[in-house]
C-alpha cells in the first residue's frame, strides 16, 4: 500500500513538472512588457483656461506658400489648443480660410504675390502651382466678400515683422495699395486700425505664444537674395523700430495681466531648403559651347579686361599686388565640358571695374559658398531675350543680386539672427513666468543629422524631407506638430505640467507631409 501511496505522490509531481514546463513554451508566454498606466494630466502652475497664438506665419499655419483651411487646422497654435482643452482650455478661434485652394482675392481678382497666391503641390519633378494641376481657379477667400472680424485666439499673419505687430494701420484695407498693410490681417483685424497685439491682449489671454517674431525681420532680405529691397531691421532702436525693444515690449504687454507663455528664438534661415537647394553648379555645356564661352568673343575678353584693370589699379598704387592676384583668380570665369558648371553671378563685394571699363561687370562664378534661392531654378537657363540662344540667364547673362546670397550677405543675416536671439534668450532667462522653444537649435539639426518623430525620420530636404513644405521655408502639417511637441516639453520644463509624460502629444502619422491637389 505504502509503494502505491509513492507512486501516486510522484506520479502528480510529473504532471506539475509537465505541466509548466508546457507553460514556458514560446507561443504560450506573453513576451511584451506590462503597459505602465500614464499619469493624470496636471497643469502645474500654468492657467490654459484661454490661450491665445501670436505670431506670423508658422502660427498661422502657413504651408506650401499659402494659408488655407487645413494647414490652418493643422497650425501649432491648434494642435496644442486640443491638449489644452484637456485642462479646461475655452473654444480656440482662428480665421479660416474660406477654401483649400489658397491665396486671397479682391472683388474677385487674385492679389499678385507669391505669399497670397494658390498653395503649392507636387507636380512630379517639383513644387507647381496647384492651378497647372486643376486648371485656372480664383481663391473664394475675398476681402470685399468674406472678411472675419477679429479678435481671435490665432492672431498668426503670415508676412508680419516685429513692427508690424505694433502698426496700427496693418489691417486697413486702404493701405493695400502702399504695401503698408497685410491682406492676411486685413481680413482679421477687428477694426482698421487694430493692431496685432492690441486684438490679442484684448482676449486677455491666461497663457500665450509668442512665435517666430525676428523670422521675416531677416527672411525678407534673404529672400530678395539681399538685394537692398528689403533690409533686416536693425536690432537697436526704439519700440516700433528696433527688434529689442520692440520683442521686450511684446512680452511686456502679453504678460501685463498675468499671463504666462512660450517665446522661441530665430533659427539660421539659410539652413532651410528654399536657400540649400539649387546647386551653384547645374549648368550642363558640350565641349563647342564651353569653347565660345571661354573665347576672346565672351569672357576670354572679360578675364583679359579684368587682368589689366587691376594691373592699372596696381601701378597707381590703390592694390597691392596681392590683392590684385586675388582678385583676378576670383573673377576669372571659365567653362569646361562638363554638367556641372558653375553659374554666373553678380557680387557687388567685388571692385568696381567699370569707372576703368564699362564693359567689367562685377561678376564672377559661383562657388559652393553662395546660396542660390529656390526660384532660380525655374530661371536659370532661361533667355534674357527670347528666341536669342547667347542670352542664357546664369551663363551668358549674370544672375543678379536677388537670386543669390554671397557670403557677406549671410553674415549679415547670421549676425542680426545671433543679436535677436541674444535679446530672446535674456528675456527668457530673466522672466519667470516665460519659457523658450530653441527652434534654432531644432532646425540645425533637421539640416544636419535629421530629427526621428515617433517611427518617422525627418530632414530639412525639399519635397523627400517630410518636414519642410513644397515652398522650402514653412512646415508641413507633420513639421507642426513636431513643433507642437517642443512647446509642450518646453511648458513641462517651465511650469510643472506633464503633457509629455502623461502622452498628451502630437503623434506624427496623425499629420501628413503632404496635401492632395484634389483637397479644394
């Protein structure tokens, strides 16, 4: 009986045995990791309870050259009013757009202008105009029509300078045929002579954004190639004149009633693709077209003239012979059969030449060194004069000054960039109820080692990047909401909330990187 009794003891300690190990097979244990439930969502010490946006264009929403009703919904400013109303944010109101198509009408006629004009989409090769798609169609958004009375929560006009959110006439109609009003706050405006931060102060925000201000302070001037019809504003200067003390009082004023807020700095504008794109060097030419150009019948004459103006200079004594050599090794314009000849430039950094020859434009080649626009591309190559093969724009005929930023061009915007953001920077450090978006730091790297958003990669690339627009300068519904994001790591940061570690936050395949012609 006893045997019996062990038999039977042993025979269950197999069947447990049996039993888990049969349980540690592979396709019966879970391998995941338990799901760590999320903290509540707090607000720390900031009041979301009215936000209101300020800004220019990526508060506006601003995508592929123009503003309409889906990349107004997919703005920043929109995206990060959704998780504010997780703490009790009231309505956000923006000025939509009346159609998807873009641009702004007057009575009826589109106003002339790229940044008013239909949005751009991929044609194929490149950005086109959504018009060569689906034909000639004029925007329903009009300003004799349609207008919307401000105030409203996004106050972002795309276009808008420091100054331009203290002008009281920026929003008046009137001035459209000065230039000395926006179209975009034209329709926005509360009164005709608003002023930007006057209608947002008067929603008495609990908490603000205060994005991009110094951007189109030197985008302008990168954009004309710095060709002097559109200058930087100087940082000094006062309120309404100068960045300092204009940005100062900007934060002054939205913070007056208690309000808190974020601020973001300038990025390196000539890190975006509008300005990285277009190469210095796409000029394709066979061997009997480089010849010509290289013969004593075109700049065979030019590098001769060049070299026996400075010779003259030398003698005289107003260069030294170092300088001349220089100089002459920098002008020297030559071309070879090859695709890839440099383009030719105007550079008035140059010696002026012509009080000894008419004929010694200050020009030059290309190097990588010079940033060509992204509109060159659809110009060079071009014919100065129509059917006349010898009048290649950016060969036979120098590019001038607007289609290319030479290196002193750059300086000067990097050292108006690097003046904004000192003034930026002290501001936030010394405010408490202030925090800052390092959206300089963001762009760098997006340009250099690219950015990873959830399982997407992203870069500063044009059309292939998934961050930046078809215009190479604003971001797409994705790039948004990425900036979204830094905002709410910056608030976390600054006041005691947790949207990130709660996963209250944009998630990147909620946010294309691109929009349907058939979107209208």
């Amino acid at each position: 009986m006893k045997k019996n009794i062990m038999n039977t003891k042993y025979i269950w300690l197999i069947a447990i045995l049996l039993g888990l190990t049969a349980c540690n097979d592979i396709e019966d244990v879970s391998r995941e990791e338990p799901v760590m439930p999320l903290p509540e969502l707090t607000a720390g010490n900031a009041d979301f309870t009215n936000y209101v946006a300020i800004g220019a264009s990526f508060t506006a929403g601003f995508t592929d050259s123009a503003l309409f009703k889906a990349s107004q919904e997919n703005s920043f400013p929109n995206i990060l009013a959704k998780h504010f109303a997780e703490l009790g944010n009231s309505s956000f109101t923006q000025p939509l757009m009346s159609d998807n198509l873009g641009g702004i009408a007057l009575n009826g006629v589109q106003l002339p202008g790229s940044t008013v004009a239909p949005r751009l989409v991929f044609g194929g090769k490149g950005p086109v105009s959504i018009t060569t798609i689906i034909g000639p169609k004029i925007s329903t958004t009009d300003l004799a029509k349609n207008n919307v009375k401000g105030p409203f929560n996004n106050m972002g006009v795309p276009g808008a300078k420091s100054y331009h959110l203290l002008f009281n006439g920026y929003g008046n109609i009137a001035n459209l045929a000065t230039k000395t009003a926006n179209p975009y706050f034209v329709r926005m405006a509360s009164s005709p002579t608003a002023t930007m931060l006057g209608d947002a102060v008067a929603k008495k925000p609990t908490f603000f954004t205060l994005s991009e201000i110094g951007g189109n302070d030197v985008l302008g001037y990168a954009l004309s190639g710095g060709d002097g019809s559109d200058v930087i504003t100087p940082s000094a200067g006062a309120v309404g004149v100068g960045f300092d003390a204009t940005f100062a009082y900007l934060v002054t004023s939205l913070t007056s009633g208690g309000a808190k807020g974020v601020i973001t700095n300038v990025p390196y504008i000539t890190d975006l693709p509008h300005f990285t794109t277009v190469p210095y060097n796409p000029v394709p030419l066979d061997a009997a077209t480089a010849g010509y150009l290289n013969s004593a019948a075109a700049y065979g004459a030019y590098n001769a003239g060049v070299a026996q103006a400075f010779a003259y200079l030398v003698s005289v004594g107003a260069k030294t012979q170092a300088q001349a050599t220089a100089e002459i090794a920098k002008r020297k314009i030559m071309f070879t059969a090859s695709p890839n000849n440099a383009v030719v430039i105007m550079d008035e950094s140059l010696t002026d030449l012509t009080t000894i020859n008419p004929a010694l434009k200050s020009m030059r080649q290309a190097t990588p060194e010079d940033l060509l626009v992204l509109p060159a591309s659809n110009f060079i190559g071009t014919l100065a004069i129509p059917g006349n093969a010898q009048t290649v724009n950016g060969v036979a005929v120098p590019l001038e000054d607007k289609w290319v930023l030479i290196p002193s061009e750059q300086a000067a915007i990097k050292a108006a960039t690097d003046a904004y953001n000192a003034t930026i920077g002290s501001i936030a450090s010394s405010n408490p109820n202030i925090a800052l978006v390092d959206l300089n730091a963001i762009l760098k790297q997006l340009a250099s080692t690219g950015i990873t958003f959830d399982n997407y990669k992203m870069n500063a690339k044009l059309v292939t990047g998934g961050a930046i627009s078809l215009d190479g300068i604003h971001l797409t519904a994705r790039g948004y909401a990425f900036m979204a994001n830094k905002f709410l790591e910056a608030i976390d940061a600054k006041f005691g909330s947790n949207f990130v570690a709660s996963g209250n936050v944009a998630k990147a395949g909620d946010y294309p990187t691109n929009y349907s012609p058939s979107l209208q």
